[in-house]
C-alpha cells in the first residue's frame, strides 16, 4: 500500500499571478529550437554514443532543421572534446547552424570549454548551476548571496576568455538548474546577476534558460513560473527566454506549450524523448503539435521513419509502438468502431480540403508514412475495418449486408487463433468463403456450364462433381443465368440480390459477381461470390457457392436434404 503522501511529500506552492495573460493567448508561430540530443540525450544512455554514431546523428539534426544544437559538455569528456573539435576543425557545421556547449561554475571547466569551440563562427556557451533550496542547503551549503556571486564571477571569467577570440560571436546561455523548484525571486536575482556580469545587450545576446530539471508541479504551474519570469527580467528585449522541460510528471510537452503561451521563444529538448529518468520535453511530439494547428514547425519530418530509424541506431534505444506520430501503431485501429470511422473519413477526404479523417488528427502521408497499416484486423475489429482492407489492397467493395456477415467470420477466426490478421489472410478468408466454396463441397463442385436460349427464356446446362466423385449435369431455365442456374441446382435457393463490380484494368480486367440468398428455414441471408473474366461465369459462380454455403448449413444442422 502507498505511503500517505501528506506526511512524506509536499506540493510545491502556486504563484501569485492574479493577472496571468497566458491563458487566453493563441501560439501562431513555432519557437527557436535545440536540440540537446547530443549532450543531454547521450549523458542518458546506457552506453553514450561514440564519434561515429555522434556525427551521424549531428547530420540528421541538421538535415532535420535544427539551427541551435548542443554538441557535448567539452569539459566532462575527452571524446566529447574531440567529437567538439572535429565538427569546427573539418568546418561540418553549416553557417546557419550555431553549436552549444555546456559547462559547471568552474573557471578550470570554462577555459577548456572556452579552448574547444574557439575558431567557430558562433557559439552558445551554457553555464548552470542549482539554485534550488534542497540543492543550495544539502549539495552546496551555500547562501543566496554567496550562489549570486559565484554565477557574476564565472560569467565575468567567461566574458574576459572571450574577448581574446573576437573572430567568433559568443552568446552566453545561463541555466538556474532546478528553476521550478527554486523560490522564484531568487531565480530572478541569480538571472538578472548574470544578465548584468554578462552585459547583455544588442551587440552581447544571451540566452536565460529555465528547466523543470525535475518535474514537480502541473503544467500551468509552471507556466506562471514562465511569465513571471517574463514580466521581470532585465534588458528582457536583449534577452532570449528558453525551457529545457523534462518530463517526470509525464507532462513535459504541456509545459513547453504553456511556457510558450507564457513568453518563452525557445525551447530544448530531445527527438522522441530521449534523457535523464523519464526524458526531456519530446521535440518532435511538440513539433507536429504545431503543425496539425496549422502551424509551420520548422522542422523537417516528413520521412519520420527515416529520422526514427537513425535515432534509434545512435541512442541503442528502441521507440514505443504507441509513440505519438511515429510509433508503428499510432496510425493504426483494431476497434471496429473506430475502422468503420476512418473508411468513412477517407472516403469522404477531397484531396484539398481540409483533413477531416476521424481518429487521425494527421495525415499520415505527411510524414512519409502510408495507409497501409491504419486499418488492421484482430478479434476486436469490426466491419468497417475489414470492408476497407479489402477495398484498399484488392478492390473489392462488399454490400453492408455481407459486410456485417464477413466480419463475424473473420472475428470467429480472429478468436481461434488469438492473434491478428493480415490483410493476405483477410483475402484467403474472403476467398475460401464467398469465391471457392464449390471447391471444398461434398456435393456440388463445380466444373463448368454452357448457355443456351430456350422457349422459355435462358437456359442453362450446369456440370459438377458430386459426394462420390461422380461428373454430374443438370438443366435450368429463367429470366437470365442467374435464375437458370438457381434452377438447374433444384435446391430451394432464393436469390434476393445480385450486384457486378469490375476489378482492374485492361488484359487484367474481371468481373466480381456477389449475391445474396435465402433458404427456406435457415434464419437470415447468405453471400455467394464469383470473380471470371466473363460476367456470365462469375455470376453462375456466385450462386454456386452461395448454395453450397447453405446447402453446408443445412447438413450440419442435419436438416433432411431437399434432394
């Protein structure tokens, strides 16, 4: 039993911001991104990526988009170091991309993190450190007053470095690392210390980043932490606000969404969620949120199996088949309910409307993906579903009768076998039921037929093979071969519908016959399909196998046998 929370754990307070403006305001545009997946992502994994898979994945970050990214903590690694020096020296980073690089309050740190980047166009400098309470008290033992003078002396060591290498324009980004836990007028202190040793202002840009280093309060907490910040920071136009959210409440992307509601224009984070405990904000959750708001992100997913894959590879971890927007089953329904929807919302989609498909809030095409994993069929799927299968991979489009019939065969299957189906075994289900029943019968397999016009309308001359192997024929007449073939069966089959569709195109063309057929004293109705490059033929077929359906039925239930 859980440990009463009253006594063992304390909600972090509220602010005092009667008069929050982020609620009632629209995002309209997508914010400055970085990617930290390099640096923060990587100090995550179980075993950090080496040179090669770093580079790689520096590659497809710019490839994606990304104009800020974090390359690696120089002063922790010497294979951070060298992957740092090998991206400037061998001039891989492109003019419109800026790097970052992190480093402690440590002057040792600083000038090794200084020495790495120096010959670079731009460059980020990250300097943090802790502020909050449980960190000054129990880490550090350090006063505010004493955490103030310690950020304005190592960002006045950082601003002296950096003046001896002019060719290159340094942005300082200072990070109060466990802002959201941190009294927020000493985060304001700390910040504005920093602002004013680091001299911001339009020739000196800098960056002030506030993390949920560890999430401890809802969303919209945290975004009163991001507009108070906001309303009061110094030099505020000179001044970048950036997030880095991590996600241990599971809510990491509604804080930067809220933060960005709040005045925060940047935000940091990992692709798929890559990071420390439960991962950094989501960056491409949080970017095609924007754009499914019509909203351009920036960046670039548009082969998202592509970008998955490469992540993949260098972080060794692999993504949840329900990961938002590019999990293997995020575009796919098994509920019947929710099949029947998309069909629906696919057949009525005009290519330049509007997306209207229920249940997919994107287009999958969007991203490089198909259709063809968004219907698929287990015990729990429905008609809908697999009426669109058949519609999408052969053509075929049921009657909603024999929809309804179809599915509980498939669902029956479905049972058995406790696992799903795909569509080929969809099709060898539609198969061995509606097109080659006559195979399987007893009785009545069917061999082949020749027309003929009598007195009395057409006729038909029906040959089989019956229970003992014997070759068999038979006459029948009526208003057409449907109904002399009903009668040269002398089976009491009552054909109650008939419907021809046209499969494929040109040498490959064929007709689909379907009827539906009734049986004095079998409650409800059957299906019986034909599919032959002759109508005539698919349509004899249709109601041969319509009969033989029926005529399996009926000796099953040991009903004596009309012959």
């Amino acid at each position: 039993m859980l440990a009463d929370p009253s006594t063992k754990y304390r909600a972090f307070p509220v602010v005092n911001l009667p008069h929050r403006q982020w609620p009632a305001r629209t995002l309209t545009q997508a914010p400055v991104w970085l990617s930290t997946d390099l640096r923060d992502g990587n100090q995550a994994l179980f075993e950090p990526m080496n040179h090669e898979r770093k580079l790689r994945l520096f590659h497809e970050l710019v490839a994606i988009g990304f104009k800020e990214i974090e390359i690696g903590f120089p002063s922790a690694s010497q294979t951070d170091f060298d992957i740092v020096r090998h991206l400037i020296d061998a001039r891989l980073i492109p003019n419109d991309v800026t790097p970052m690089v992190i480093s402690q309050l440590r002057e040792d740190l600083i000038a090794t993190t200084v020495c790495s980047v120096t010959g670079a166009r731009r460059v980020i400098v990250h300097l943090y450190n802790a502020v909050a309470p449980a960190f000054r008290e129990i880490v550090f033992g350090m006063e505010v007053a004493q955490i103030i003078a310690m950020v304005e002396h190592h960002v006045r060591h950082l601003r002296a470095l950096t003046e001896q290498h002019r060719e290159t324009e340094w942005v300082l980004q200072y990070s109060p690392e466990t802002f959201c836990m941190a009294e927020l007028d000493v985060s304001l202190a700390v910040c504005n210390a920093a602002i004013a040793a680091w001299d911001a202002g339009p020739a000196r840009p800098m960056i002030i980043n506030l993390p949920t280093t560890v999430e401890v309060s809802t969303a919209n907490v945290f975004a009163d932490q991001i507009e108070w910040m906001d309303q009061r920071l110094a030099r505020r136009e000179h001044i970048t606000l950036s997030v880095h959210p991590h996600n241990d409440r599971g809510t990491g992307v509604a804080c930067a969404e809220q933060a960005l509601l709040a005045g925060a224009q940047r935000v940091e984070g990992c692709l798929f969620g890559n990071g420390e405990r439960s991962g950094n904000v989501d960056l491409v959750t949080l970017a095609l949120n924007l754009y499914t708001q019509g909203i351009a992100p920036g960046l670039d997913f548009s082969d998202i199996a592509a970008v998955a894959r490469i992540a993949e590879a260098s972080t060794a971890l692999p993504i949840h088949p329900r990961h938002p927007y590019v999990g293997d089953l995020v575009f796919t329904a098994f509920s019947g309910s929710h099949q029947d929807a998309i069909a629906k919302g696919f057949a009525a989609q005009k290519p330049d409307a509007p997306w209207r498909v229920p249940y997919l809030p994107i287009d999958p095409q969007d991203l490089g993906r198909t259709y063809d994993s968004i219907v698929r069929v287990n015990s729990q799927s429905g008609k809908g579903g697999i009426a669109f299968l058949l519609q999408k991979d052969r053509g075929i489009t049921m009657p909603r009768r024999m929809q309804i019939e179809f599915s509980a065969i498939v669902q029956t299957w479905a049972d058995s076998s406790e696992t799903e189906l795909s569509s080929a075994q969809i099709w060898s289900l539609f198969e061995d039921t509606y097109l080659h029943a006559h195979a399987r019968s007893p009785a009545l397999r069917y061999r082949e037929h020749r027309l003929f016009d009598g007195e009395q309308g057409q006729g038909i001359e029906l040959h089989w093979r019956d229970a003992h192997g014997q070759n068999r024929q038979s006459r029948g007449m009526g208003n057409g071969p449907i109904a002399a073939t009903a009668a040269a069966l002398d089976l009491p089959l009552r054909i109650d519908s008939y419907e021809e569709r046209s499969l494929g195109n040109g040498a490959d063309a064929c007709a689909l016959a379907i009827v539906e057929a009734a049986w004095p004293g079998v409650p409800g109705s059957r299906f019986g399909a034909g599919m032959h490059a002759d109508p005539v033929t698919a349509s004899v077929l249709a109601v041969v196998n319509a009969a033989v359906r029926f005529e399996a039925e009926v000796i099953r239930a040991d009903t004596p046998n009309p012959r």
